[in-house]
C-alpha cells in the first residue's frame, strides 16, 4: 500500500520535473528501498549498537516503571502486602474527589497563569537585557534564584510573612496595625505563584537571550536603515528569528510546571511535621498525600491513578503546544 | 514494509530483553502476604546476623542508648548486628523493601508510621514469643503496663502483637511552671475550670493559648480530645467508622466542636495563629510570650534551644468534661520484624533486649522520654506527663487510632483546620463533616 503510494508521488514529481519520463529513477529508487546504499546498510547495522543500550536503559528505567504504574492504578494496594483488582474504580474516585479537581486547577493555574507571567517578564527582560551595559552581571543576577533549592524559599517564608515577621516589622512604622494574614491558609498559593514567577524568569530569560544573542547585528541594522519601531523590531525580526527557542521553553515549562511539588510541601505543613493545607495542593502533592502522608494506609493504586492522569495532562499539552507551536523554522 | 518498520523491529526486540530483564529483577515481587509463625527464641544465636533499620540518626539521644544496648547485646550473646541509623524516613523506605526478598530483619518507628506500613498489611511477624521472654527475671507482658496493650493497639489481624513497644510519648498542655507556679500548685481538672484559667491570663494580659494552626495535626488534637473525653476512648473511631454519617448527629459530638468554636471565639489563641508557620508560635511560647501550648511530650526537647533562661517546664492533662474516665494519649515508639526475615531468633532478641531495665533507665534519664517500663525514671521536664500517664485508668492514641487511607489528611483535617482556624461554626463543623463522611465511605468502602 504504502508502495504503491509512494510510486504514485515519484511518478508525478518525475512527470513534472524537466528530465521526466527517465525510467532509471524510478527503478533506482526502488532499488535503494530494497538492498539500499552502502551508506543506509551501515547505518542499519550500527543502530543496534548505538541506540540497542540507551533503548534499554530507558526502557527499564521509564518506561517499565510507567506501565508498571498503570497496572497498580488499576488495583487497591498498600505498597505492599495483598492488591485488589478494581479496574478503573481509582480514576472514577478521582474524578469525584473536589481535592483532585481543586488540585488539579492549582496545577493549571501553575501552567497557563504562572507560565504568562513569566514569559511576558521573561521576553522583556530580554528586551531590556540586549542593550544595556554590564548585561553579562544582570544576567548572572537574575539567574540566581533558580540555582537555590527551593527548601530555602519555604524557611524564607516563615521569616518574611510571620505575623512578627520582617514584612509587619517594616510596616508598623508606617502605621499598619493590623497587617493582612500573609500566611493564612488562603493566601499561601498567591504567595507559591509569586515565588515561582520570581525564581524561574531568570531561567527562561537567559535561554531566551541565547536565541536573541544568536539573531546577527545586520538585520538591527536594517531596521534602523528601514526606520522600523521597538515594536516592528519585536514583531518582524526578534518574535519570528525565536521562535522555537520560545517554543521549547515553552514545552519544557509545561513538563516542570506539572511536576511542581517541594515547593509547596515547604511553604505549607512545614519541615515534615505536616500536610500543606489542601488549598494549596497541586496534582504532585495530591498523588503523594495518597501514597506517603504517612499518617494513614498508603493507597498506592489511588496515588498512580492521578500520576498517570497527570502524564497523560502532560503528553497531551506538549503535543497541543508543538501544534500551535508550528511554524517553519528561519534558516539565517 | 519500510525502513522505519524494520527499525521498529529491531527495537522492539530490545524492549523485549529489557522487559525480561525487569521481570527478573523483581522476581517473587508479588506473594508478598506471608503468613509467618511464631518462633521459639530461646536459643544460642551466637554468630548470627541481623540487619537493623533504625529510625534514628546518629548523634541522637535515643540513638546513642540504643547504639549502647546494641554493644551489651553484641557481647552478651554472640550475635552481631549490622545497624543503619536511617531517620524517620525508615518506614518509608521499607514498603518498596518488601516487595522484594532484601528485608531488614529488624525497623522500629512510631506505631503510627509502622501500623499503616507493616501491621495492617499482614507483612510483621508474630512477636508473641517476646511477650513471654523474660528480662530482668520478668516477662515482657508484665514489664509494659496492661493498659497500653489491653485496647490490642498492637494485634494484627491473626491476633498476635506485632509489635514491641520500647518508649512512648504523650501530650499535656505545657505551661512555664517559674512563671505560672499557681497552675502547677493547681490545675485545672475540668473544662470550666480551665476557660477561669483562661480569663485570668487574658485580663493579666498574656495571651492564653499559643497554636501553631498551620500543623493540622496539632490542631485536630484539640477537637478529638474533646470528643473523647465525652464519651470516651475509642469513641472517635467509632465516629468515623460510621458509614452512614450518623454518629455526626450524637450531641457529644457538637459539644465538642462547641468547645473547640469557644477558643476561637473567646479571643484565647495567640493572634496570628491562623496565619503563621511552624515553629513560629511554639518559639514565641518558650518565649514567654503566650501562657499555654497543647502538645507533645517531646516539647521540652523541641523547643529547649530556645526557651528563656529559667523556663521549667510542666504540664498537666487536656482536662476533663464529663464523668468518663480521662485517657491519657499514649503513641509508642518500638520495634517490628518483617515476616520474610530470615533472621527472626536474633531479631526478636534484641527487641526484648531493649527492655532491659538499664536501657530503659538510659531512655529515661539520658534520651529524656518516656520509656515504656512505668518503673523507669525519667527526667525533670517530663516528670508531669509521666504521672498522667501513670494516673490514667485507660489511654488513646493520637488522632484515636484513625489510620483509613486518606481520611485524616483528605477529609478530617481541611474541615476541622476550618473550625480551629474560626472559618466555620461548629454547626457548620458538624453538618460538613457528615456530608464529606458519608461520600468518603461511598468511596472508599
């Protein structure tokens, strides 16, 4: 079939090219698909021993323990001890548990609201980066904070937001006497989102400079020659010259984003001694209270049921963002 | 065919050694359940081999008495015992060790992080042969106290203890006793005593109450003690094991939520509490800066650091409310053996050794907790939580045993921090908490 196909478009593509009608081609082609180059036999020989041992490493190390997640899901399981076939009882539970539901809108709101953010400050520290002097130190700055553990941020919180805290201290000369509950269970994802934003802007916007260092000189030339704005600048040579660079940024923000976890564990619950209020539970804390809160029987199955939803979240949105992502990339 | 599909081939052969290769690296993963006999642990077991997953780390208190006892025991019989100073992680990293035959022969952890892990999944040894040996020329069923093992707080579903106890803790609402000595002279027995108390300090101008509220835990104490000293140990359990929801409606279970909205209303907690994080508020109690803090008997320890010069610490029970008999609440710490030990003789040894009274004495006055052993001493700082515990007729454990997965965490905890937090009336409380029982059981039952 596929043959068949293919002999379909040779022919046409031979009919309209000038030298059409030579048969050679045709049986040329055919010939490589058969016995192939030397150039194509020797690639064939070498993929097993190239690619044969990284496919095994990760076949045990991915994608065995994921299948393997998929089978737990489908059972009621301590961990250890006896499991229960249930079928698909744990994703109906899950999707009738209000906390997965809120927990996974946390997880969006990660996504698309913290993800907003970060890239519009991203791009205009980009902006402002390219031109200034001593931009190479600016960029070191504003990297840092995606070099400290997160741990940090969550004791740091304690410090700043406590209600005798260094936010009230500096506000009470100034008369505020009866400061807002910085810490209080409703405000603590707010404060999770501004963390995030602040610690991972300076991430992206060093990736995005490496694509805007790349764009060559002559093309802001022209622009000045052409007497182009800032902003036909950004729409016509910047935006188009990085665009898949700003497209697997934005494809490795959504794999993370899913993923965020430590961060809220700190922020709320504190050092182990708890559960971070439920309010601010993302998909990852969800699965983890179900399998390690230690506070009650793990319910493994429960736990790899909204893993595995939270892969499936992830596979379908890298694959809708690379969709919407497109465009042919600009040879320069 | 094309070339891709021949590729594909080629791999899909690969996947199908390395799928082989898993299949037998977690060979015998799954007839994880068995069932193992109790063992006669009499014998000699002289150069035999045990593997000890400790819960402490090194340089702890407790670490240190049990690293000495380990010693002794090493000398004394022959056996050596390989130790790994694990931390509180143990019991975590011990459910993916048995699914596979690489078992520690010996973990111990609080019963409440070992219950849910290893006795209620079937995958402990019957430890009913430690109960009878003796130590000290008395058997082990004698040495810890009927109480603690009458509510069978340690049996498994076969019957048998599981479990041996060699410490515990409890909780008492801890105060200054240099700055309050009217309140170790006398205090409170009774609900309404204790809201006098609470008037007096808060017209003193101290704040009353000190609560961490972002630990749910600690905030869930106040509400089920409150409960069970209306109508008794286990009656909490018993709450929640209703699947029809009912039990929400017995009266006792609104006055103790009426208890509860009473601290927040009547303006006794520290301000701030409803928004501040661990160790804020139990910092600023050491500090002299708010009277009272219910919470456990490990506070002298946890908070000695940092406590004001001369701070003598003391405590006295969560007081009483009706004529029930008060419980004390009483979490054990102790050892369990996996049942695919291969090492059970030596293994069940060493945790009937650890009951020795030397070892329970070092616990006492060295470690600074409470040892299992009543007749134990203990230090200074825990002197008034020992005599509850001793005075006590009966005890509950924390949060009264509720281990259903999911149920504290997903269901109790968000609803009562609520309460504890003034975000909902007790009513409120109440109505909520039977709606979200009743679906939890659909769900889970």
């Amino acid at each position: 079939m596929s043959l068949s196909l293919k002999d379909h478009r040779v022919n046409r593509t031979a009919d309209r090219g000038p030298e059409s009608g030579k048969p050679l081609q045709h049986t040329s082609r055919r010939g490589s698909q058969r016995g192939g180059s030397s150039i194509d036999v020797q690639r064939k020989k070498l993929l097993v021993p190239f690619v044969g041992p990284a496919f095994v490493l990760y076949t045990v190390l991915f994608i065995v323990p994921a299948l393997g997640a998929v089978w737990i899901s489908l059972h009621k399981w301590a961990g250890s001890g006896p499991m229960k076939f249930v079928g698909l009882d744990n994703y109906g539970r899950i999707f009738r548990d209000q906390l997965f539901i809120s927990s996974f809108g946390n997880t969006l709101l990660l996504l698309f609201v913290v993800g907003a953010a970060i890239f519009i400050l991203a791009f205009a520290l980009t902006l402002v980066l390219r031109d200034m002097a001593g931009k190479k130190i600016a960029r070191n700055v504003i990297f840092f904070p995606h070099l400290i553990n997160a741990l940090v941020f969550g004791v740091l919180a304690g410090f700043i937001f406590n209600p005798g805290g260094m936010v009230n201290s500096l506000l009470a000369p100034l008369g505020v006497t009866d400061p807002p509950k910085w810490l209080a269970q409703d405000n603590i994802f707010p404060l999770i989102m501004v963390t995030l934003v602040c610690t991972t802007t300076g991430y992206f916007t060093t990736i995005l400079m490496a694509g805007v260092d790349r764009i060559p000189p002559y093309y802001y030339e022209d622009c000045a020659l052409a007497g182009a704005t800032a902003f036909q600048r950004l729409r016509y040579v910047i935006l188009p010259l990085t665009w898949d660079v700003f497209g697997t940024c934005a494809v490795l923000w959504t794999i993370s984003s899913v993923k965020i976890f430590e961060i809220v564990w700190v922020f709320g619950g504190s050092s182990g001694a708890g559960v971070p209020p439920t309010q601010s539970w993302t998909a990852a804390v969800y699965t983890y209270v179900n399998a390690f809160s230690g506070q009650s029987t793990p319910a493994y199955g429960a736990a790899t049921a909204s893993a595995v939803l939270s892969l499936a979240l992830i596979s379908v949105l890298v694959v809708l963002l690379r969709r919407a992502m497109r465009r042919d990339a600009v040879e320069f | 065919m094309g070339k891709p599909a021949r590729h594909l081939r080629s791999l899909a052969a690969l996947m199908g050694v390395a799928l082989a290769l898993t299949t037998t690296a977690c060979g015998g993963a799954t007839d994880a359940s068995t069932m193992a006999d109790t063992v006669d642990i009499s014998g000699s077991i002289s150069g035999q081999t045990i593997n000890y997953w400790s819960m402490w780390k090194d340089g702890e208190p407790q670490q240190k008495v049990i690293a000495a006892a380990i010693a002794d025991f090493e000398k004394e019989t022959g056996a050596k015992v390989s130790v790994q100073w694990q931390g509180r992680s143990n019991s975590e990293k011990l459910v993916p060790a048995l699914n596979t035959n690489n078992v520690p022969d010996l973990v111990d952890g609080t019963l409440a992080k070992l219950a849910p892990v290893i006795g209620e999944t079937g995958q402990a040894s019957p430890l009913t042969s430690v109960y009878s040996y003796k130590v000290d020329d008395t058997s082990i069923s004698e040495v810890i106290p009927q109480k603690f093992t009458s509510n069978g707080a340690f049996k498994g579903e076969d019957g048998q203890p599981w479990m041996v106890p060699y410490s515990v803790s409890s909780d008492g609402i801890w105060f200054d006793a240099a700055k309050h000595p009217e309140l170790k002279d006398k205090p409170p027995a009774t609900w309404d005593e204790f809201i006098n108390v609470l008037d007096k300090l808060k017209a003193s101008g101290t704040a009353p109450i000190a609560a961490d509220g972002d630990i749910a835990g600690y905030n869930a104490t106040w509400f089920v003690t409150s409960l069970l000293r209306l109508k008794g140990a286990g009656s909490f359990k018993a709450l929640v094991e209703d699947k029809s929801g009912d039990a929400w409606d017995a009266p006792e279970v609104l006055e103790a939520a009426r208890k509860v909205e009473n601290l927040v209303k009547g303006g006794y907690l520290n301000s701030g509490y409803n928004a501040s994080k661990f160790p804020a508020q139990q910092q600023l109690w050491a500090n002299g800066d708010a009277a009272l803090m219910l919470n456990g008997s490990w506070t002298p320890t946890e908070t000695g650091s940092y406590a004001v010069p001369g701070f003598e610490y003391s405590s006295f029970q969560f007081p009483a409310m009706s004529d029930k008999p008060a419980s004390a609440r009483v979490d054990f710490i102790g050892f369990a053996v996996p049942a695919k030990s291969k090492n059970q003789v030596p293994a069940q040894r060493l945790a009937a050794f650890m009951l020795n009274s030397k070892y329970q004495n070092a616990l006492g006055t060295e470690a600074k907790v409470l040892p299992v052993r009543p007749d134990a001493p203990v230090a200074a700082a825990v002197e008034s939580v020992k005599a509850a515990i001793d005075a006590a007729p009966a005890t509950h454990l924390q949060n009264d045993g509720v281990t259903f997965p999911g149920y504290m965490e997903k269901v109790f905890f968000p609803k009562d921090d609520e309460l504890f937090l003034g975000k909902s009336t007790a009513d409120e409380f109440v109505g909520k908490m039977k709606a979200a029982q009743i679906q939890y059981w659909k769900d889970n039952g």
